[in-house]
C-alpha cells in the first residue's frame, strides 16, 4: 500500500507537529525529500532477508 504524496502543506504541518518549524521556502524541498526516504524505505522493506544472519551473529575474527 502506498501513501499519498506529501504536500508542501503537509511538509510543514508535520514538521511544526514535530517541533521542527521550517521556512516557507523549504516546504517543497522537505516533501519531495520525504517521499524519496518513504520510497526507498517500502522498496527495501520487500527484500526476502530470511537466510541472512542477525547482526548479532557477525564475528569480526571470522569465528
């Protein structure tokens, strides 16, 4: 399921909920940033990691 795309407006709002006010010209900039975050994160979130170990698991000396 994919969401909208943010909106300067919506940028803003977030980012005043967020305590973050921005200026009026970085709105455009902060939506389009976030919708590229939100893309690669659902785009890495259908990788099938199954067979691969925990980072806990990793040992530095190859033991």
């Amino acid at each position: 399921m994919s969401l909208p795309a943010h909106t300067p407006l919506s940028a803003a709002e977030a980012a005043e909920r967020a305590g973050v006010p921005l200026r009026d010209d970085r709105h455009a900039a902060v939506a389009a940033t976030a919708d590229h975050i939100l893309a690669v994160v659902s785009r890495l979130r259908e990788l099938d990691l199954a067979d691969v170990p925990t980072a806990a698991s990793y040992q530095p000396d190859g033991r």
